[in-house]
C-alpha cells in the first residue's frame, strides 16, 4: 500500500464518519440510557447491552488494527492486494453492521437522538477511523511516537471534516409541507 492511497483512503473516511451521525437520524450507539422515541427498557437492561456493545467496539477496534497491521501488502502482487482490500472490507463491514444494531433494536419506532448523542457518535467513530490509521500506518513499517498534540489535531480536523453534517443536522432551514403550499399560493 502506497502512503498517498491510505492518507487519501482514510481522508474519505473521515470525511464520511464525521458526518454520519449527523446525517442520520436513528442512533447508532447503544447508549445505557433511552433516547427520545425508544421503548422503556429496564434500566440493567440498557446498562448491560451498553456495556457489551462498547466492548464490542473496542474489540473491534483493536481486532482492526491487529488485523490490517500484520497484513501482508504489496503493490505488485495481485492476490496480496486483494486479500488486504477483503481484511478492510471486512472490518468496515463488521463496523456497520455493529453500529446498525441501535437503530435495529429500535425498529418501527422513530428515535430522535440528541446533540450529545451524535457528539458522542463522532467520538466513537474517530475512535475507530484512527484505529484504521494506526493499523495502515503499522502495515507500512512508520510507527511514530504521538503524543497528547497529535490527537488534540486530528480530533479538531475530524470535528470541522463533520461540519458539513452539522450544518445539514442543525443549522438548515427545512420547509414544512404545509407552508410551502401556503407560501406559493400566496404568490
């Protein structure tokens, strides 16, 4: 894998995890507390699934950088290529499926989650793209010492690469049906 291809691989990703939880409307957290719109569960109930789930983001995580830095990759050789591009895909399929699961519990309801909500939403997922980083940066040898300032900028590059989904989410005036009819019949 060149350098160029996984800046400009993980710059996309970036760029579409940090919006993600903006654009979308149903939670993709399994928070230990109900959102807005979810079905009263038990409180041990949200705290226990809370619990798996993020252990099962953690194993993901660590289960991906372990799994796409020991990958054997190399340009030339077809099926080294193809074995890396099935490991990522494999990873970032298990990462959707693992954060479908919150708005899948929660089918036929409409759960409107909150600003902290999504917060905590980009946060999880910059976890997981930096996990990515690191597994592309251990697969090509350069593993830097980083220390508080390297993860204080990226968190600030991921937050204004999640600026766009922001202003979609929050910020845009959206027309009700009604007025709309209304409003064209006035002119």
């Amino acid at each position: 894998m060149t350098q160029a291809f996984a800046i400009w691989f993980l710059i996309g990703l970036s760029l579409l995890a940090a919006n993600l939880p903006f654009v979308l409307r149903r939670p993709m957290l399994a928070l230990p507390w109900a959102q807005a719109g979810e079905p009263p569960r038990p409180a041990w109930r949200n705290l226990l699934e809370s619990l798996v789930f993020f252990a099962a983001l953690a194993g993901l995580a660590y289960g991906g950088y372990t799994l796409l830095a020991g990958a054997f990759f190399m340009a030339s050789d077809a099926a080294s290529v193809a074995l890396f591009t099935i490991k990522l895909l494999a990873v970032v399929g298990i990462a959707i499926a693992l954060l479908a699961y919150p708005g899948w519990r929660n089918r036929g309801r409409q759960a409107d989650k909150s600003f902290f909500s999504s917060l905590l939403e980009v946060l999880v997922l910059y976890v997981l793209v930096g996990a990515m980083g690191f597994g592309f940066e251990a697969n090509m040898g350069n593993l830097f010492p980083k220390q508080w300032e390297f993860f204080a900028i990226t968190l600030s590059l991921f937050l204004v690469l999640g600026y766009p989904g922001f202003v979609f989410r929050y910020l845009m005036r959206r027309r009700k049906p009604g007025k709309a009819a209304v409003s064209a019949a006035a002119h």
